[in-house]
C-alpha cells in the first residue's frame, strides 16, 4: 500500500480536545429544554454529528425542536468556554509537522467554530487556507460528502488520502469514501472502554491513542 499524500484530520477531538466541553454545554442545553439525558447516551447518538445533524435528531426521534433562541445560547456558552480554557490535543502541533504530506481539516462544525478552535489552540496558522466545514456539503457524517470535498479540494483520489477521526460516523464516513482511516482515542471524552470498542468494531487501520503514533503508519514506520 503506498504512503497517503493526504492526511485529513476532523478537528474536535482530534486536534482540539474540545469534545467534554461542548458535551456538558449539550447536555445542559437538553436539561433546560426539558429533554434530560446521561453523558454517554448523548455521546453515543451525537459524537462526530453536524449541529444540524444532532437538531435534525433530536427532533425525529425525540421530539424536541431546540428553538434559534436556544441555538444561539448554547453556542455563546461553548465558544466562551473554548477561549477559557480549550487545548490542543498533547502532540498534534510537532505531529503535523512532521508529516511528509499535505494535510487538511474536514469537520462537522461550522466553519467559525473550527477556526476559533484552532485559533485558540494554537494550530491555525497549520491549516489557514485548508479547512472544510460540513456545512459546505449536502450530508454531514456518516456520510462520506465532507471527505470527498475535502479531496477533491485538495488534488487527491480517495485512495490517497488518510482520514484521522475520533467518531463511529467519522470512521464510517472515511470508509464509504473509500480511504484509509486511523482511529483516534486520544480526546477526553475518548477514555472509556464502550468508546474505544465502538470504534475499533469498525475496524479502522489502526486505533492510536497518542497522536504522535501517527507518523509511523503508512510512511514505513511501525
């Protein structure tokens, strides 16, 4: 198999360990709404999801219609706790810069959130100029749109590119573009043993849960 000329990473989770936080703000939002719900039932059904994805969700199958009011105050709320105290994942800066490849972002965040996120973790200027939102495609994950956008943008076939994901949906969406995709459980909402299992019945590459392990795969390395 040749080395990938492309590395796609998602963002949340992945490069930001941004994901607990934006947790609690969802779960506090369902709460006052009325719609109560344990940590990881919601992570189950709304890890790696666009925004419009989880309100599309919640609406079909449990009828709660989050109003723009409410939208609009938990988005306040997260990007506030993001300049207070979001982090970048412990290795990704000298990661992506050891790669011997061109690399992107494909999340399903909005294109704002991305990069307030990277700003504040210190990795935009890594990725300034090749960021893709789920907002630029007509299906979020599982689907694989975002993914091929993203290659397609960029100059690559499907086949070289490598997807770097912290999500089922994301691992899923990687696999129906036909890439090659690594798992990722670093993040610290990635800790449990139902997460890490969830993923690695998908059967990823490989799953990693240092960032800096990512060097190794594909480039000859172990």
């Amino acid at each position: 198999m040749r080395p990938p000329g492309l590395v796609i990473f998602d963002c949340d989770g992945v490069l930001v360990d941004s994901e607990p936080i934006a947790l609690e703000i969802l779960l506090d939002t369902l709460a006052a709404a009325g719609l109560p719900m344990e940590a990881e039932a919601a992570s189950e059904r709304f890890l790696g999801r666009s925004l419009q994805s989880t309100v599309d969700i919640l609406a079909e199958e449990f009828g709660l219609e989050l109003d723009d009011a409410s939208l609009a105050a938990m988005r306040a709320r997260l990007y506030a706790a993001f300049r207070a105290g979001l982090r970048p994942i412990e290795g990704v800066a000298e990661t992506v810069d050891a790669l011997p490849c061109r690399s992107c972002v494909a999340s399903s965040s909005q294109p704002e959130r991305i990069e307030l996120s990277l700003r504040v973790a210190g990795l935009w200027p890594r990725f300034e100029g090749r960021v893709f939102s789920a907002t630029m495609v007509a299906r979020g994950k599982p689907a694989p749109d975002l993914f091929l956008h993203a290659a397609g943008a960029m100059g690559f076939a499907p086949p070289d590119c490598l997807v770097v994901e912290d999500s089922p949906a994301g691992v899923q969406a990687a696999q129906a573009g036909g890439m090659r995709v690594v798992g990722f459980v670093g993040g610290g909402h990635a800790q449990g043993a139902a997460h890490r299992a969830a993923l690695a019945a998908l059967e990823p590459e490989r799953v990693i849960d240092d960032m800096r392990a990512l060097i190794g795969i594909g480039w000859g390395g172990d």
